[in-house]
C-alpha cells in the first residue's frame, strides 16, 4: 500500500502536520512536508536513517534513531 505519516512539532503543542509524497527505496526515504516547507532526504546505514532535512534556505542534518 501506500505510505502515510506524520510529522508532530514538539514546538507547536505537538501539532500533527500530514508528510506528502513519501518514497522509500531500498535503504533510501525521501518525504515532503508541504505545510511547512520542508523535506527530508536520508539513507539507512548502520540502523538508523541518516540525512538532511531542508525548511526553506536552511539545511541541517538530521539522523532518526530507534529508541527503545
């Protein structure tokens, strides 16, 4: 199916803002957030998603991890 998903900004009462145009790849993930601006583009390596999420003219690095 389709991926769905949301992105909750701690810094907006956790606002939850709908991700647009998700696509995911072997050990790739590239998603928009249309709302605010912003996309991230990463790659899995070692157990994490590793990339750069871009808001407008700023572009800063950004790495998801599993926490348990």
């Amino acid at each position: 199916g389709a991926a769905a998903g949301v992105l909750i900004s701690v810094d907006q009462g956790n606002a939850e803002i709908p991700l647009s145009v998700i696509e995911q790849t072997t050990g790739h993930l590239k998603f928009t957030v249309p709302p605010i601006g912003g996309s991230f583009d990463g790659d899995l390596k070692d157990g994490q998603i590793v990339g750069t999420w871009t808001q407008g003219p700023t572009v800063l690095p950004l790495t998801f991890k599993k926490v348990k």
